[in-house]
C-alpha cells in the first residue's frame, strides 16, 4: 500500500530536514534526512514514526554528521503491505535504504522495534552496518528468552492482548489505545498534549494500526516456525561491530535487567548507559541526554571508516532491480 501524500501530509512535519522518498527491497520508504558527513540512520519505536527523532537530528547533523531518519515498513510515509513484517525483511528494508541513499555503510539507531532491527543487522545485512546503538531494547534473543521468565514476562503480558486479530487496532484507531501505552510505558510527565496528538495521528493513517501489530505477531508466532528458527540461529553469531545501549532505568516495558543481559552476543567495543529517571521513550523523555550520549559516542567511533561511501568518495549508485526507481527528489524543507 502506497499512500498519496495527502494522506500523510501532517506526518512530513517541517523543520530543518529535508523529506524524500526512496525505493528499498521492493517498497517506498520515506526518510527525513539532514545534515553531512559520516551517515547515521535512526529507526523509530511503536507507536511511533520518524518525528521521534526530532531532537536529536538538528543535534547530530551540527556534530558533523549525515542524520536520516526513515518510517519503518507499515510506519509513517512509508509503504504498507500486506507483508514483510519478520524481522529478516526489515533488515532488508533497512539495508536497502542505505543502498539507495547511495551510502557504503551507516551506524543504525533504533529505539524499541527500530532497536531490535538494529541489533539484528551486524547478523543479517553485516556489509552495510558500521556500529548499532540499541535504545529502549534488549538483543533479540535475550528478549526472546526473558520474555517467558521471571519479572519480564509480567512486564510484556500485553503481547497477548497484540496476538488477537482485529482487537488491539480497534483500540488503537478509535479508543484510547495510544495513550495508554505511552502513558503506561513511559516515566511521569510524558507524553505532552501534542506528543500524544501527533501519534494519534499517525496512528490512525490507513492500515498503520495493522501492520504495526504484524511486528508483535511475528515475533511471537515464529517461535515455532522454521522462519523463526533460522532468525535465531542467524543472531547466535556474536557481535563484533561496536554496540552501545542507552536504557530507561524506569521502563516498565524492558526491563533493565533484561536489557543488561544482552552482553553476551556484544562482544566488540561496548558500552551500556542507564538513565535513572527515563522510562522506555528514550529520544522524547530525555531527548538532550540521549543527544549527549550519542554524539560522544559515534565521535569516539574508528575514524578509519567514518565516511561510509563507496571506495573513492563518490556515492555509487543503489542497488535495484532492472527498472525500479531510484531515490525520488526531496519533498518540502
């Protein structure tokens, strides 16, 4: 599903970034991007989209670096179909993006769902993956494991409630399902009126409250499937890429413990950093502190590899099928 732009108007929100859409892995993705230098592409959480990387982008991109934030498959802009929602696709999704941007390699942010996806990529897409930042997420496999055990399978009983079709987008779409999962995943404070407005909004854009619950489906369902299996015996392959975790000390939704018990599969450069205070929508709930801590961070990043173009500096081109489109030109400021 591809939407015309009126649809998604109020979701291309103006500011000092530019709005494109780009073809990846068979789909349109969009992206706001901003900035030059070496490349960082953030990746959103539920029930979110790009925008809650408003903070941080102007930031980074003064720190001297090329910040694009996209809309996840079934997010935002970007395409809606009716399938794609393993975590391999997205993975898919995501490296292709960084092809069509005309980019080597990028270091990967995501917070939430766009965390998972990041730590999936030094497995799945290790070519176009430079170093991953996971916030407000645990490894994969750790979640998989602590989500049936001990303090964390309380903490994530509403992936039940996801698993019934047709339910939870009822309540995403017309009753107060948004807010009371920002409001019961977050710390005190959060979300303000036009936080929550702004993804109420998103929320309600065609077939986003579907495929967002596509995400918890697979990831739950493929347990037992042959899918399933490979993806974990992809991600048994430790990771040697650098890896930093930023993590809410008061997220009721990912537990700090769980998210401590990732060091197992992190085994290059890593560094983990709790925010006491912060519950689990880190880029909003404590926008300047995860700025800090990740400006610090990608400047301490092996300067032999900060550009991620292609060999000789020039952009090369991305790589598609014969006769699909490239990057389509900037839409807006």
């Amino acid at each position: 599903m591809t939407h015309d732009l009126a649809d998604v108007a109020d979701l291309l929100v103006d500011g000092p970034w530019k709005h494109r859409f780009v073809a990846a892995n068979g789909a349109r993705f969009h992206v706001a991007e901003i900035g030059t230098g070496p490349p960082v592409l953030l990746l959103h959480g539920f029930p979110q989209f790009w925008w809650t990387w408003r903070a941080q982008m102007p930031a980074l991109a003064a720190a001297g670096f090329h910040v694009v934030a996209m809309d996840l498959r079934g997010f935002g802009a970007s395409d809606k179909p009716p399938r794609g929602y393993d975590t391999p696709t997205l993975a898919a999704d995501v490296a292709g993006v960084v092809r069509s941007l005309g980019l080597r390699r990028a270091v990967i942010v995501g917070h939430g769902w766009g965390g998972w996806v990041a730590w999936s990529m030094p497995a799945l897409a290790p070519r176009v993956t430079r170093a991953v930042a996971a916030l407000g997420m645990a490894h994969p496999l750790r979640m998989r494991h602590a989500t049936f055990h001990g303090r964390q399978r309380s903490a994530t009983r509403r992936l039940l409630h996801f698993q019934v079709p047709m339910v939870p987008e009822r309540s995403l779409v017309r009753g107060d399902g948004v807010e009371r999962i920002l409001r019961t995943w977050s710390g005190p404070g959060y979300p303000d009126a036009g936080t929550l407005q702004m993804y109420r909004t998103a929320m309600r854009v065609p077939f986003v409250a579907h495929t967002s619950m596509e995400y918890y489906r697979w990831a739950v369902r493929s347990l037992w499937r042959v899918d399933g299996r490979r993806f974990t015996a992809a991600l048994r392959v430790p990771i040697r890429t650098p890896v930093l975790q930023i993590h809410g000390g008061a997220d009721p939704w990912i537990l700090p413990e769980t998210a401590l018990g990732s060091d197992p599969w992190a085994q290059g450069p890593a560094r983990f950093e709790l925010l006491p205070s912060a519950g689990h929508f880190l880029p909003e709930e404590a926008p300047e502190e995860v700025t800090d801590l990740l400006s610090d961070w990608l400047a301490g990043l092996d300067p032999s590899d900060r550009v991620g173009l292609s060999p000789g500096g020039e952009r090369p081109g991305p790589e598609r099928e014969p006769g699909q489109p490239t990057a389509q030109p900037p839409v807006g400021t």
